[in-house]
C-alpha cells in the first residue's frame, strides 16, 4: 500500500507526505464505509420484507451480529476516536436491529419483536451514556472476537445443515467483506486499536465463509425459494 502511495504522490502537482497521504486515504475510506453502511443491509431487509418470510436467516447469527456492533460502537464513542473509524457501526445496529425484528415478525412472533426491540434499546442507551467505564467497554469489545466469528460460524452451520442460504442477501454479505477489509486499514491508521484491527480481520474471514456458500448453494437456494414461493400460492 505504502509503495503504491509513494508513487502516486510523485504524480501529483501538489507536494503531500505519505503519512499526510494515508491519514486522507484512511479519512475518505472511513467515511465512505459509514455513506455506504446506511443502505448495506438494506437489501437484506427488503429481501425478508418482500418475501415476507425469513427463512434461513438465523435469527441468533444476527443478534451475535447485533451484539458486536453495538460493542464497537460504544467503545469507539467512549475512546473517542475519530468518527471515520467507527461510525457505520451505528448505521448497521439498527439495520441489524430491523433484521432482527423483522425475523421474528415473520415467524409469527410479533409480541416477541416489539419485546427484543425494547430491551435492546434499553441496553443500547445504558452503553451510549457514558455510565459505563472505559475498562468496561472494553472487556465488551473483546468479546467481538468470538461474536464476529461465533455469529457467522452459527449462519454458516445452518447453510450447511439447510443445503441453501434461504433469504441470505449476496450484496449485503460482499459488502459486508469488503467493508471489513477496508476497516482494517482505517483502524490500523486512525486508531492503531489492535483490538479493534483484529475483530475486524475476524469479521473479514467470517464474512467470506458467508460470501462463498451463497454462491455455492446458489443454485439450490433458487429452486428452494422458488418452492416455497409456490407453497404460498396454493
């Protein structure tokens, strides 16, 4: 990375140091990760709304998910790190939130999704108050290793036993990769947090499982849904 830098800014008109380089570089990714992150998840969402079935999205995968980041939103808020290096983390829990509700909207549990919404709004607004000490916090985004990888891992189990990814979005898991891999370079820059780098190194492995058995039950999602969409006509 540094080597391309260098020779990109032999090209430029105007004199820039590398280090002055990386922090833009790491700036203009950072914030366009948080832009991109307010409509990640949007076709998730739109995919189970449509449908109006949640089928093969597990419903613990996603609060593993949920879990993790309100963890790195809440301790980038009370670190006080730059914005650019945490911010979509705020966009993605409630994305995350809705999916969440949404799952158990459509699994005819509907009292229960207004129940999971209050109590983790509850907590939410415990972690954001700055109630919480810093230590705390950060034992909590310690545990988005095993979440970032244990959430992923319980979605990839049940692709596996189910033989398809059912509702499982293809954009939102490439974009979720993607967006993690580009957190490793922000965090490295902005915060050089090896606790923040290695959950987000984590997520990126994670989210590649996720993002190669879409494309492997491909075919056999298709004809799934294309059941069950014929179950429901009947």
């Amino acid at each position: 990375m540094s080597s391309i830098l260098e020779e990109v800014l032999k090209l430029s008109p105007i004199p820039i140091e590398l280090e002055e380089a990386k922090v833009l570089l790491a700036k203009t990714i950072g914030y366009s990760i948080i832009a991109g992150s307010a409509l990640i998840k949007l076709p998730q969402l739109l995919k189970i709304v449509q449908a109006k079935s949640a089928v093969g999205i597990n419903f613990w995968a996603q609060v593993m998910e949920l879990c993790a980041y309100t963890f790195t939103c809440s301790y980038g808020y009370a670190r006080m790190y730059p914005f650019s290096s945490w911010g979509e983390s705020g966009f993605l829990l409630f994305e995350t939130l809705l999916i969440c509700m949404a799952v158990l909207f459509f699994s005819n549990k509907r009292i229960s999704s207004m129940v999971f919404a209050t109590v983790y709004m509850s907590a939410l607004a415990t972690m954001m108050s700055g109630k919480l000490s810093v230590d705390t916090l950060w034992y909590f985004q310690s545990l988005n290793l095993p979440m970032a990888i244990g959430g992923k891992l319980v979605q990839a189990s049940s692709n596996l036993k189910n033989g398809h990814t059912g509702q499982c979005s293809a954009i939102t898991s490439t974009c979720l990769f993607l967006g993690c891999i580009a957190r490793i370079f922000t965090s490295i820059q902005e915060t050089k947090d090896t606790l923040m780098i290695a959950s987000f190194a984590a997520g990126s492995l994670a989210n590649l499982l996720l993002v190669s058995q879409i494309f492997y039950y491909w075919e056999n999602t298709n004809r799934f849904l294309a059941r069950e969409a014929k179950k429901k006509k009947k």
